[in-house]
C-alpha cells in the first residue's frame, strides 16, 4: 500500500471513529441534561407575587394561597408583598404566614402625599407594593405571575401551557371592564396604545423585565384614572356598579391603571378564559372544568340555600392567633355525589362547580387551621416571635416624596430585604457558575474523545497497514514465479 493511500485509509477510519465517540458523548450529556432538568424543573423558573396588607382579613387569604402553592410541588418562588404603616408594621404578629414576604410600604394615602389629592384608597397598595418590590427586590426567576391574595393554585402555572412571551403577557379576562372598548381609554392613551388594550386582569404571566418595566406605569396610570372627575359619579362607562354620589370615584380604577400601564409599556395580552374559575361559576368549556386557578372574590352559592362571601363580617374576624383559634371556621357547601359515566356534561358541570367550592372553602378551613395549630403547639411556639421581627434602617424609595403624612410614614423595608438582594445575588452567580462548569466539562469530555478517537484511529490503520504488508509478504514467498534476490 502506498503512503497516500495509508493516509486516506487513517483519515477516513479517524473520522468514523470521532463520529461514533461523539455520538456517545452526545448520549451522555442528553441524559445528564435530563438529570438535571428533572432536578431543576420547567415550573420552577416562576416566580408568583401577590399583594396584601395587615389586616386579619388578608392575613388568612395569603397564607390558604401560600398552602395551596405548596400543595402544587411549590414551584419556583412565592412572594408577599406586605404593604403597612409603621404602626401596624410594629402590631403585627403574621410574618411566618407566608415565609417570604416583603414589607413595603403603606400606599393608601399614596395621592395625597404626591398630588395633595384627599383619596385614602386601599388599591394603591397593590400597584404601589408591586412597583416598589419590583424595583427594590426584583426576581431571579424568567417568569412573573401576578396573583390576587383570594385565589387557590390548584396547578403550577407554565408557558407551555399558558403561553406568554416576552412583550406579551398571558391573562385572565376581565369582561366588565368596558372602558377599553366605549371611548374612555381614549382619555388616557394615544391611538397606538389604545390598539393593545384588552379586558384582562386578576392573573398574569409576564416575562419578568417586561413586569419591572411596566409597574411604574401601573401605578401612575391607577393615580390618574382615580383622580379624573370625568371616569367619576355619574358617569357609566367604567362598567363599576357600585359608584354613588357619596362614592363617585370607581373602584375599579386600578385595575385600569393595570390595563393602561401595560399598553403605554408595549405589551400586549395572550387572553385566555379558561384558565382561572370563580368559585360558584359553573365551567363553559373542558378547560374550565380543571383550571389552575380559583378565584372566590365573589359570592358562592349553591342555589340551595348555601351562600358564603369572603367579604361578610367573619371574614375580617381575627383567627389566626392562639386565642382566637377556637373561632367558627367558614361554612362549606356540601358535596353532592360525584355522577356516573353517563351523565350529561350539564351535570357533570355542575358537579365540577360545587366541588370547586367545596375545595376552595375547605382549603381556606384547613389552612387556618393548620397554622394555628403549628404556631400554637407549646413546644414550637417558644421558637415563634410574638411580635414581627425588628426592621433595618429605611432607605430611599424609588421616588422621594415631598413630605411624610403622620397617619402613614412611608418607611420602607425590613431587613429581609437585603437578605433576599443577597439571596437572589447568590444563587444568580450560583447558576452561572453551574452552566459555566457544565459547560467545561462537555468541552473537556469532547476533547478526550477527539484524542482517543485519533488514537484509536491510528493504531487501527497502523494495524491494517502492517496486517497487509504481512499478507504480501506471504504472498511473494509461496509464489512459484519468484525470483530468489
């Protein structure tokens, strides 16, 4: 054989050897990487945030909503953001209610102090308090969900299945808000933006720089729909029910100020129905029947007699402490029998609806419950503080403030707020040093191959090569016609 021909023969076996290597090593790093998507799930890159305040009536709401999540695999992250004054920051006894909560601060009197506006309106909390953790504290995780403090997960919430992507959100649908369609908006947003509105609210996914970019918005959107006397008593076309002469200004005018605060931001709503249910509606659709969300923000009532609402006066009754955990826990309707395989899919609904109400009150009881009983326990409530934990030093908000109203001091978060800085700083860089090892050691493994592979490959050819000068060899000695040197 010749030089030339050897060389063809060693590059080809090489490159037949290399493919198959890497191949293997491809194997390998796909079930490594499955490994470790099954360790570090698709439903834990979300983080879902909700906003309440430090009244017992919220207070209950936020801790059903945290076991709920825990229920679901608890998946990626849940936030409370806690919105007081000073005054019942120093009163208040709940924080273990939800384990990571943020105390930002009161924003009830939030026009007032910035316009002179006399409004105590208890909604600004809830742009205010998204705003302010998402400038201050912010998020580690790809995906915001924006949660209300009166729902129940009953499914981890995903992409995949919800679908929201960068510059559009996926939501819920709020049909009563009739502003976005009747001219009103008009009064808000140019042409542009106006095409990007939609009756959404109540749940959310954004994709998480679109979330920080937009609650600036919210906020200032919510002060000026609350503060324009043309939305006010008696004009209709809010779609809010409930404004009087003695309450002209709607109520609803947050969830405006979401609406246009995402239009003037450049996003756009993925609206999809199904995926949340108030309990006591009846589902429209397969959705609907196994949704991933309950809201009980209205009246459940099974047309039977059974009636409970979240707003009656025991719902705003103290009943998480160890005197009050003996209180009267909340009527639950009961459970008919579940139908059989033939029934029509009108009672198979209705089925499906008082179970949902069956399972959100219930949940409601059991999370009380279950608090009171842990906190209350002699032997771990010595380990419980009886009071919320001392705050750090304030700090400045986003925006300063002219003057401070007495009533309500903006200060602005405990010391679980650097902590939770520091703690999304550490595991940030902990996750880029993971990828950065995992992806030297796939260069490292590959390197290894492509060496063996060419050594492989050589002694391969060099056997051949020598396999075959042997065999010719042979051959010239057995042949008759050689001639003897």
């Amino acid at each position: 054989m010749s030089r030339s021909a050897a060389a063809r023969a060693l590059a080809r076996a090489t490159r037949v050897v290399f493919v198959v290597l890497v191949c293997v090593a491809s194997t390998r790093v796909d079930a490594q990487k499955d490994v470790r998507t099954t360790d570090q799930r698709e439903i834990d890159d979300y983080h879902y945030v909700f906003s309440s305040d430090c009244q017992p009536y919220m207070t209950w709401q936020a801790r059903a909503l945290y076991d709920s999540w825990v229920k679901i695999g608890s998946p990626g992250r849940l936030t409370r953001i806690l919105s007081c004054t000073e005054e019942e920051y120093a009163a208040y006894a709940h924080d273990d209610v939800v384990p990571e909560t943020t105390h930002a601060p009161s924003y009830v009197w939030y026009a007032k102090e910035r316009y002179g506006d006399e409004d105590g309106y208890a909604a600004y909390n809830l742009p205010g308090g998204m705003n302010y953790w998402a400038q201050n504290v912010g998020t580690d995780r790809r995906w915001v969900v924006k949660l209300d403090a009166d729902m129940i997960l009953l499914k981890p919430m995903t992409v995949t299945e919800i679908p929201a992507r960068k510059g559009q959100t996926a939501a819920g649908i709020y049909g009563y808000l009739v502003g976005v369609d009747n001219g009103m908006a008009k009064w808000f947003v140019d042409e542009e933006t106006e095409r990007r509105l939609a009756r959404v609210g109540g749940w959310e996914i954004f994709d998480a720089d679109d979330f920080k970019r937009m609650t600036p918005n919210w906020l200032e959107q919510t002060v000026k729909v609350r503060m324009d006397k043309r939305v006010w008593y008696p004009y209709k076309g809010t779609g809010d029910v409930y404004i009087t002469e003695d309450a002209p200004r709607p109520w609803i005018s947050e969830m405006y100020g979401f609406i246009f605060g995402c239009g003037i931001s450049g996003l756009t709503h993925n609206v999809m129905p199904s995926t949340q249910l108030y309990a006591g509606y009846t589902p429209w659709d397969e959705a609907s029947e196994d949704p991933f969300i309950v809201h009980y923000g209205t009246k459940l009532d099974d047309g039977k007699g059974y009636k409970w609402d979240k707003h009656y006066d025991e719902g705003h009754v103290e009943r998480m402490t160890c005197e009050t955990k003996n209180v009267k826990p909340f009527p639950v309707v009961p459970l008919p029998r579940e139908p059989g395989k033939g029934a029509s899919v009108k009672e198979r609904r209705e089925y499906i609806k008082l179970k949902i109400m069956y399972i959100t009150v219930t949940s409601i009881n059991e999370s009380v419950k279950k608090y009171n009983e842990d906190r209350c326990d002699p032997v771990v409530r010595r380990a419980m503080p009886d009071k919320a934990p001392s705050r750090a030093p304030t700090v400045e908000l986003t925006r300063k403030r002219k003057h401070v109203s007495d009533k309500t001091p903006m200060k602005s978060v405990n010391a679980r707020l650097e902590s939770e800085k520091s703690a999304s700083e550490a595991l940030r860089e902990m996750r880029l040093l993971e990828k950065e090892l995992v992806h030297e050691s796939r260069m490292r493994q590959l390197w290894t191959y492509a060496v063996l592979s060419w050594i492989i490959g050589s002694v391969l050819i060099g056997y051949r090569v020598c396999s075959k000068r042997r065999v010719r060899s042979q051959r010239r000695e057995k042949n008759p016609f050689r001639v003897p040197v």
